[in-house]
C-alpha cells in the first residue's frame, strides 16, 4: 500500500509523516489502534517503523500489510549479536521484498562498552552492503558515532542514502551526511533549549533535507519528560522546527513529508 501525498491548501491542517516511530514495541502496540487514532487527529497521515531485531521483522510486515505503514528491517547496534549468517540470509530474503521500504535500524553506538564496537562495526557493514546490493535506503542510528558512520559510508561508496535518524550536532556535522545523500531526522531534541548547536544548526539546513520523527516511545519532548513518546506528538516537533526556522508551519510540513516519500519509493 502506498501513500497517496495530500494536496495541502493554505487553509488546512498540517500533514505529517513521523519517519521514526517504533510503533511495534510494547510500550506501544498494546494501544496501537488509540495511537493511530490519535496521530491522525493531529495530521499524522504517514508513519515509518524500523525494526530493531531480527524478532521484529515478520510481525512488521504483516503491520505494513495491515495498516500501510512504511517499515525497515534490520538489526539495530544494541542487538549486534543477533546478526549471525543465518539471520543475515533471512534479512536478505525478506528486505528483497518490495514492501519492505528500507534497511534499519542500524548504526553505531558508541555510548555502548567498547569491547562491542567490532561487532557492532561488522554488522553495520554487513547491512549497509545489503542495503546497497539490494538498492535499498537504510535508517541510521548514532550515539557518539557520526564519524565512524561517514567512513564506513564513504568506505563503502554507499549510495542509497537515507535518514540519519535523530540528528543532533553541528551544521557542519549534519551537512556532511547531506552531502552523502542523507536526510536528518528532526526530533524532539530541537524543543530542549540546551541543545543550543542543534537548534542552531537546523534553522541553516536546506529544508528539503529535513525529515520529521518523533523516536516514539523514546525521546518525549520537553516538558513532557518521564512520558512515553508518540506520534501524536509530532505536530509540536514541526511548531519548533517553524519557530526556529521563522518559517511558516504549513509550508515545512508539506515540503518533509514530500521529502519522506520520495526517499522510499513503494
Ligand atoms: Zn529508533
């Protein structure tokens, strides 16, 4: 199923497409239906749910099947250890699928021990030359991780691009993953005043390299603290993103969710 992008008249609500939201994890599925409803209430039209182990991915795919949602498979960095041969074979078999939109979530976290980054390293590798063999775009997960993220990109001439999910960082840091045919996934950590180089950053970004998250149940906004993240919340992501930016609200929505579909052709 795909989704059809919304003519947008200047008199109507915001659409909105939260490209990260982990929609199939506990904290959330329970309620999966309330949250829809409620995300939809607020102009959240498109959702795009990575997986983050190998678990994950048959359930995904009868979510997409079943409510049109975007999804990326994969094994996200804390669960390294999953991706031995075998699981990479089935990742291959089921991420060939045309409805499997991208290859995620994956990365490097270097927040982790570091008696994991060899492993974490070969099986972000493993995967981004899955995603470029099956000409895939991946969704990437960093945490003290960009420049190792580039490398491997650059190292690997990887092309398909994608969203650096979560951006936080300098301009130049942002513009480099821009410059790899990138999108920065614009989240809840841009409503935090201390994240001074962050906010400053995303009001110099080309617009149309921005995408919309909010990493439901994680990262809640400020002033929402302790609270599990959803993406109903995500129309309060795109008000600071237009506060910081002293751009109209209506015009970013409909240029990021232009941009999110765009990035995972269906
Ligand atoms: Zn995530």
């Amino acid at each position: 199923m795909s989704i059809i992008p919304p003519l947008q008249a200047a008199d109507t609500r915001p659409v909105l497409f939260d490209s990260h939201c982990h929609l199939d994890l506990p904290e959330l599925l329970p309620q999966l239906e309330l949250h829809l409803a409620n995300a939809k209430a607020v102009g959240v039209e498109g959702f795009l749910v990575p997986a983050v182990q190998s678990s994950a991915w048959l359930p995904l795919l009868a979510l997409k099947r079943h409510y049109g949602f975007y999804i990326a498979l994969g094994v996200h960095p804390w669960w390294a250890s999953q991706l031995q041969f075998d699981a990479l074979q089935g990742l291959e078999a089921l991420a060939a699928l045309p409805e499997v939109n991208a290859i995620g979530e994956i990365g490097l976290d270097f927040a982790l021990d570091e008696q994991s980054f060899a492993l974490q390293r070969q099986c972000f590798e493993l995967q981004l030359q899955l995603a470029a063999k099956l000409k895939k775009p991946v969704v990437l997960h960093h945490r003290k991780s960009q420049n190792e993220l580039l490398q491997v990109i650059k190292q690997q001439q990887f092309r398909q691009g994608g969203i650096l999910h979560a951006f936080s960082g300098s301009f130049a840091q942002g513009k480099a993953f821009i410059d790899m045919g990138f999108k920065l996934g614009i989240g809840g950590t841009i409503t935090y005043e201390r994240a001074e180089k962050t906010r400053k950053a995303v009001k110099q970004f080309p617009l149309d390299a921005l995408v919309l998250e909010t990493d439901s149940p994680s990262m809640p906004l400020n002033g929402f603290q302790g609270q599990i993240n959803t993406p109903a919340q995500l129309p309060l992501v795109l008000k600071a993103l237009a506060e910081l930016r002293g751009e109209n609200q209506q015009k970013i929505a409909q240029v990021l969710f232009n941009t999110t579909i765009q990035l995972f052709p269906t």
